[in-house]
C-alpha cells in the first residue's frame, strides 16, 4: 500500500467534507477563526475569577463593599423602606441597598397615600393592558414603573435572591454605575389572546440611557415586552451569569403568571365568551388541552431590544444647544455567561452600537416539543420564533463558544440593511440601506432540526447552521471585522432634521476590544452554566456581592 498517496487522498476527503453545506445530517467542521478578530481573552475552567465584572461594564464599575457598616449601606424589608432608600439615593446618601424581603411592587399593592405619591414621584402606576386584564394576580396588583434617576453609584443585591415582583425598573440617564445582584424578576405577563405581544409593554428591567450597568447572577421569568432592554443611548452594559425564561411545563405552580392565566382563560371558554378572533379559543376547540396550552405559554419572544428606533442615529441636541447623549451610536452591551430557556428573539437585537456575547447556553427544546406534539398549538400559536443575533443599522455582534440547541436562525437580518426592511418606515429604510450589518458565530456548536454543526458562522463560505436566518450581501466581506460604525458627517446632523440621502458609513477594522475577559471550554457550557447562572446559584458573602473583584 502506498502510505504516502493514501495520506494525501485522506487529507483530501477531509477537505471536502469540512466543505460540505450542511442539511439534514450531523457533521463537525473545523473551524475557519476559533476567535472573534481584535479580541484578547482566557480559555479556563470555571473557579472564582468568574464572578469578578467583565465586559462593557468592567470599564465603568466600581466595588462598594467600602460601605458596609456606614449610613450608605441600607436593609430593606419592606416596599416603603426600598422606596424611600431609592429616593435617598437619588440625594447620595445612599449607596447599597440590601434587599431582604421579596417586594411586591404593584401600584394597587403600594396603594400609596396622596403624600407618599408626592413623596416618592420616581414610581407611578403602568397603563393596563390594551384589551385587559388576562392574568387576575397582575389585575389585583397592578404594575408599576419605576425610575432610577439622578444616581451616581448603586448597588442592590439580595443575599438570598429575593423576589421583586410587578414593576417595571427604568434606569435613566442621569444613572451611573449601577449593579444589581442575586434577584429574581417576575409577575410581569399574562396571556396575550392576539398572540402579537403588543398589548402592552411591561418590562423587567429598561437601561433608559444609563451608563455602565452590571446585572449579575438574576433570573427572569417571561414578561409581555422585553426582559432586559436598552434605549437611549445606554452604554456599558454587562449582562452576565443570568437566567432568562422557563422550561415548558403542564403543571406550573399554582400561584404561577402562567397557571392564573391560562385558568382565567378556560373560564372565558368554558363560558363561551370567546370567539374565532381568539387564539386560546382556536386551540382549545383545535384539541388542544389547557395544560398543554400552559406548556406552550413559557415562551418569551423579545428578549434584548437594543436601541429604541432607527430615529436615534445621532444625540439629541435641544434648542438650547444642551447635548443629550442618546444616539444608538453610543450602545455597548455584553452578554457573559447567560443561559436562555425558550425565548423567540433578540439575543440581542442591536441598532447601531457593538455587542460581545461569550459563553451562552439557547436551549428552546421545550417548546419546540410543544409545537412538534401538538397539532392546534402548532396551527394556531403564534410563537414560532428561534432566534438570536440580529444587528441592525450598522450594527456589529460577535458570540463565541456558545451552545444553540433548537435555535432556527442563531443570526438573523442581512448583511446590508437595504435587504432587510420590513419593519422600517420607509424614510429610515432608504437612510440606512447601505449600512453593513456585521454578525459573527465562533468556536460554537448548534444542533436543531436541521442537524448538528460545531464551528464558525464564517465557514464554507458562509453557508451553514448558523447563518440559516442570514441574507449575505458580498461574501468577499467575510473575514473583515468592524466592531463599530460612524455615519460620516454625523456630528454635523440634526436629529430632528434627518438628510434625505442614504447614510455613508466608516468602519474601522483595526479597532480593538477595550477589556479582556475570560471563556469557558465549549464542552463545559452546558454543564457550568446549568450549575452557576442564575439567582441564587452561589454562596457570597456581603462583602463578596459588593465587590466588582
């Protein structure tokens, strides 16, 4: 036999099969990059180095464990006491607020007095549902929102993972260096009968312009907007080691957003209150029981709206020539350590600005199972989407080893905006039509109905399992990694007089990523994640939750 020809033949056959566009079948590529360009980072095993602040937000942060045993460092048991420690906040005489209790903060739960309502301005009630209550529990509570604003340096955390519950925290502008640790979000959703999510926009947490956020080790049920969104121009945002949505489930807890919901909604078709206009009616009548309707229901659609809309191309700047700095330009988030649990899109979705994803676990198997096993669910239920990367606008995210499992489309939208306008308004689809979206995948694994692929979103020429939702404009641009864009000219531009001429864009290739940051093994993501991310996973000390080291 001749070793030397048979060498090269195998050689060849493993070119070739790296090579092979992906179908129904399971393969494993070597990958072109095994890193994203421009990045310095440190593949270890988990130990605590992992709890330090990493990311955006690493720039911007600071540790407050200095505070425990003074007057800036308060405990609360109470809703009143919380309210009044954020008011003192906004004055700085308070620095790290320790949550004891679960707080339940719903306007009618509140039921605050004239005064008090004069007194604490920053939390007001949130305007009800469209088309009502579905959820009795959220219709007894009432939600609120509640602004963060004026703040210069706040910590909350929970030593024991407490629960805050029926409120909507916005973290304005004038907010700065803000951590919030070890809490657990929910009662934020009840069941949408359009099936749109439109009804309302309930959120756990909205970055309304802030700058240099950690939210760190929480967990977030499903809300009926988004779970953690950024507008305004928020920068350094580090969202890590959290828990986002809830595995599929016949039987919830009784107390449960989902159980109270879906009971509400069978005694509306029991009563025969509901017509063909319904989407519970439809799967009812379809053969779909309740419960297996309260197992479809753990879905979360829109996780991580980056950038509020496309009119936010630059800062607003007021007659008065102050400088509002609101631009999506401005946005910078990163994405550590999170694992997601059947969710639909926006892991993240990001207009304009630069995001960094490392070490996440997608796992939407539950509820593809639904959607699989259910015929009236899967004919009527609206909730279909399984996404994750979608940059807009100019927009530049890279992930890297990072698990997909039943995820469709991990990147999603088009190389070049001009392809990708649907929920454009025509003027903003015509300004940005020649903006480079730049989406990357490295050194991951995906495996869904369409097969099994480990590798980079860059190989074979662009074609495969990652880019499956990706509409490429020039494959010659593979390869080249900006991790922002500039509009030229735009320091010069008005927005409240936009050109009427499309957008030219500078990109700067050589532009390095402004931290390091450290990546677990690929083939430990599932498991230390599983084990590590999400409210209350770890045991810190006070001291440790204070500390950004």
């Amino acid at each position: 036999m001749n070793w030397k020809k048979t060498t090269i033949w195998l050689l060849v056959l493993a070119f070739f099969t790296s090579s092979l566009l992906l179908g129904e079948t399971t393969v494993t590529n070597a990958a072109e990059i095994d890193s994203i360009p421009n990045t310095e980072s440190n593949i270890k095993d988990y130990d605590d180095s992992f709890l330090s602040v990493t990311g955006y937000a690493s720039l911007g942060v600071n540790d407050r464990s200095n505070y425990i045993g003074t007057s800036y460092y308060r405990k609360v048991k109470t809703e009143r006491e919380f309210l009044q420690a954020i008011l003192d906040a906004g004055n700085g005489s308070v620095k790290v607020i320790e949550v004891a209790r679960d707080l339940n903060l719903g306007w009618k739960e509140l039921n605050l007095s004239s005064e008090e309502a004069s007194k604490y301005r920053f939390i007001r009630e949130y305007r009800d549902p469209m088309n009502g209550f579905t959820n009795p529990k959220l219709a007894a509570s009432g939600v609120s929102q509640l602004d963060i604003n004026n703040v210069d340096g706040l910590t909350i955390f929970s030593k024991k993972g407490k629960t805050i519950r029926h409120v909507e925290i916005n973290l304005q502008r004038s907010t700065n260096d803000i951590v919030l640790r070890n809490l657990n979000f929910d009662g934020m959703w009840q069941w949408d009968d359009t099936g749109r999510h439109k009804e309302v926009g309930w959120t756990f947490i909205k970055v309304n312009g802030a700058n240099n956020v950690w939210i760190d080790h929480s967990k977030f049920s499903i809300g009926a907007d988004g779970l953690i969104d950024t507008e305004n121009g928020g920068s350094n945002i580090t969202i890590s080691w959290s828990e986002f949505g809830l595995p599929a489930n016949e039987n919830p807890p009784e107390d449960s957003d989902i159980y109270q919901s879906i009971q509400y909604m069978e005694g509306k078709y029991d009563a025969n209150e509901l017509d063909s206009d319904s989407v519970y009616f439809n799967m009812r009548n379809g053969g779909a029981t309740k419960e297996q309707i309260m197992a479809y229901a753990a879905y979360h659609s829109k996780v991580h709206l980056t950038g509020s809309g496309d009119k936010d191309y630059v800062d607003y700047v007021s007659s008065s020539g102050k400088n509002y700095k609101d631009g999506n330009q401005r946005i910078r988030l990163t994405l550590a350590y999170n694992r997601y649990t059947n969710i639909g899109q926006r892991v993240p979705m990001i207009r304009q600005g630069s995001g960094h994803a490392y070490n996440l676990y997608l796992d939407n198997s539950t509820h593809e199972d639904v959607l699989d096993n259910v015929s009236a669910i899967h004919e009527y239920g609206r909730d279909k989407l399984s996404r994750a990367l979608n940059a807009r606008n100019g927009a530049s995210i890279a992930a890297e080893t990072s698990v997909f499992h039943d995820i469709n489309e991990p990147i999603i939208g088009a190389e070049i905006q001009g392809l990708d306008t649907k929920n454009m308004d025509a003027q903003w689809a015509e300004l940005f039509h020649d903006a480079y979206n730049r989406n990357l995948i490295v050194n991951s694994r995906i495996t869904n109905k369409y097969g099994t692929y480990e590798g980079s979103s860059w190989d074979n020429n662009g074609e495969n399992l990652f880019t499956k939702g990706f509409t490429w404009y020039d494959k010659s641009t593979i390869g080249n990694w900006a991790w922002s864009s500039h509009i030229v000219g735009s320091e010069n531009m008005d927005k409240m007089n936009p050109p009427s001429e499309p957008f030219a864009f500078e990109y700067n290739f050589n532009e390095e990523l402004p931290y390091t940051y450290n990546v677990l093994p690929l083939n430990s993501v599932v498991e230390t994640l599983s084990e590590y991310a999400g409210v209350n996973k770890i045991n810190n000390n006070i001291k440790d939750w204070l500390k950004t080291e």
